[in-house]
C-alpha cells in the first residue's frame, strides 16, 4: 500500500482499465489505499483486479462495453455491491482514429462517427450518469480523461518555458487542436470538457468535485498502436502511465475542498505534478464560490 494511503476508504471505478493509463490509475488507487473496479472490452481486465488485490485491497473486473446502457448499469451497479458504494469515477475509456473530412468514403465517416463518439463521449456519459447517483449519497470525484489537443501549453493561458525547454513549443505559443486529422478525436475531447463544466456546477452543492485531466504523448499501447497505423516512431521523452497515474491521486487528495471544473494538463518536456488550478478552475471556483454565498 502507498506509504501515506492517501485514499484509505475510498471506492473507486475506472473505465478502459484492462492496459495503459486505465491500469496504471486502477493500481494508482490501490497503492493509495482505495478498492478499486475496473471494467473493459479485453478480457485482460481481469488480471488487473488481481494486481489491485495484490496491493491489499479489494479489487473487481467486469468486461463491459461503456456504450452499452445495459453493461453500464451492470457494472456500475456491481461495482457499487462490492465495494459498498462508489465516489470515485474516472470516464478513461477511449479509441483514436485519424479521419479525414475531404478523403474518408461516407461509410468511413459514419463508422468513425460511430465507434469514435460512442466510446468516448456517449461512454463517459453513460457511466456518470449511472454513477452520480452513487457519488451523490456522500460526495466524491468525477475525472473526465481529455487531451493535450483542448489545453496546450500556450492555451488558454501561456505556459512559461524557462524549466521546460526540452517541450517541442518552447518557441512558440501553441494553439488547441492536434491537427486535420482529428476532427472527430478533438470534438469527442471538447465535448468531455463540456460535460464537466457543466456537471462541476450541477454537482457542487452535493460534494462532488468534477475535473478533466489531459496529457500529451504518453507510452501506452493505443499511442504506439496509432503511431504504428502512421508508420512512425515513438517520439522521445514521453509521459509513462504511472507519472500520470500519481498526478491523479494528488488531485483526488485534494479533498472536498479542492477545485473543481478545472482542466488540469501535462505535457512532455515540462514536470509531471499537478499543477495549480488553471483559468478554467479559478473562474468556476470564483463563481460557485459566488453562488454559495
């Protein structure tokens, strides 16, 4: 267990948790003292419930599909049976596709649409929505996982560089976006950021904090399978799993009292810690702060 068990009595669920940064929250979790329940297509799921268990804690693995109503409930529902309860949830599970709005066939652009907005958009909200009645009974974290593509470190406030200089846009301020072959990638990411703004303020009178965490390049099997599709190689110096993982733990440590609505990102070639809240949390922290008054 994680020498300050920073999480103790914590019960947590995280999505896409069979490999990469879904385990390495998962393990994260149990490290720090919380049950965990992990669900995902690949039956390799289960083999991280034992690596959870291993830690000292309780561990569940369901192979469940995120865009499914049915397996939502089922494992949201089984997951709070075992664990007595949830409030931890992290909406994890995601597939890239590089799509091309001026070549892809219109069967491509449907299919893309598809597979693309079912997991990573109708998925996270199927799964808070089957689990914010849970984390409502005693108040908790909802994380949405997004990307360096909505908040880069030249928007929407400019990242210094001096400690930095090894991130490839220390000349130059860069804009949101990965690119023209992401369209729908990118709007899957800023729809997330969307539904956590707007569940952050749904949410606060009832103790839950709603965050989205982003990162760029980091070594898991889905950006070296998409680097692979591209013929390239893995650029040098990216983020690994369970720096990421660590910065998530620090964030849910943060308590009932920490920020919220906030867009907290990492990127290659700057420290990986958890930042102070950036624009997005100090504007929603002033305004729910307003409103509580």
């Amino acid at each position: 267990m994680h020498r300050t068990a920073v999480l103790a009595g914590r019960r947590a669920i995280v999505t896409g948790g069979a490999q990469g940064l879904g385990r390495a929250f998962a393990l994260a979790f149990a490290a720090a003292g919380a049950q965990v329940a992990v669900c995902d297509l690949r039956p390799e799921v289960t083999a991280v419930a034992a690596e959870i268990e291993a830690r000292g804690v309780r561990g569940w693995a369901q192979c469940a599909d995120v865009t499914a109503p049915v397996a939502v409930r089922s494992f949201v529902a089984g997951a709070a049976e075992r664990l007595g309860g949830i409030d931890i949830v992290v909406n994890n599970a995601a597939i890239m596709r590089q799509t091309s709005p001026t070549s892809d066939s219109w069967q491509k652009a449907v299919d893309d649409f598809e597979a693309v907005i079912g997991v990573n958009v109708r998925g996270c909200y199927l799964v808070s929505r089957a689990a914010i009645p849970y984390l409502i009974q005693q108040g908790g974290d909802l994380i949405n996982i997004t990307t360096d593509h909505i908040h880069t470190c030249g928007y929407p406030e400019a990242v210094g560089h001096a400690d930095a200089t090894g991130c490839r846009w220390a000349s130059t301020r860069r804009p949101p976006v990965g690119g023209p072959r992401y369209d729908l990638y990118d709007a899957s990411k800023w729809a997330l950021k969307g539904l956590t703004n707007a569940w952050a303020a749904a949410l606060a009178g009832h103790g839950v904090r709603v965050n989205s965490l982003g990162m760029g390049a980091t070594d898991t099997p889905m950006i070296r399978a998409h680097l692979a599709a591209k013929g390239a190689t893995a650029p040098p110096g990216m983020l690994q799993p369970e720096q990421v993982a660590d910065v998530l733990v620090e964030l849910i440590a943060e308590g009932p009292a920490g920020r919220t609505s906030d867009s907290i990102q990492l990127w290659p070639g700057h420290r990986c810690s958890l930042p102070p809240p950036s624009l997005d949390g100090t504007l929603a922290g002033a305004q729910l702060k307003g409103a509580s008054a």
